[in-house]
C-alpha cells in the first residue's frame, strides 16, 4: 500500500505540469492500493475554509466551495496503520 501525503494529493487535484503528469504515470504503473490519510482531507479543508474566509465577495468564495466536491469523503474508512516503509516519496 502506498499513502500520499497532502502534497502529493493537491498535485493530483490541481497539477497540470509535467510533476504532476509524471505522479500519474507513476501510480498508474504500480499494483499496490494507493491510500490519503484523513489528515490531507483536514489540511485541505482548513485551507479551503481558510480561503473562503478571506474572500471578499461570493465570485471569489465559489470556485473553492465547489472545488470541496473533488474529495469523495464517502470513501473515508478507518482502517489498520499503515506501515511507515509504505509512504511514496
């Protein structure tokens, strides 16, 4: 099992270079299961909480409240620790 961290999610959400083409390559050629531990879905709530609190008008709140429906939180799931040897670095 491989576990993301929250860099590598957000590069997954938003990248469109050639590092993040090159994640999607990479997690594309393995058999494992690839996992997000539920702390990348807490930091990235609180900067979509934290950009929409500093927004000014409601044209700027938008995009990042809708940007929230690209996690399926449905998907969350406790499951055993995961080994420290498994994380993709």
């Amino acid at each position: 099992m491989l576990v993301l961290d929250t860099d590598h999610v957000s590069l997954l959400q938003w990248g469109t270079g050639e590092e993040a083409e090159r994640l999607r390559r990479r997690l594309d050629a393995i058999d494992e299961e690839v996992a997000v531990t539920v702390i990348s879905y807490e930091e990235q709530t609180r900067g979509w909480l934290a950009y929409v609190a500093r927004a000014r008008t409601l044209g700027e709140q938008v995009p990042t409240i809708e940007s929230v429906d690209t996690i399926d939180t449905t998907s969350l799931s406790l499951r055993r620790p995961v080994p420290t040897g498994a994380v993709l670095a």
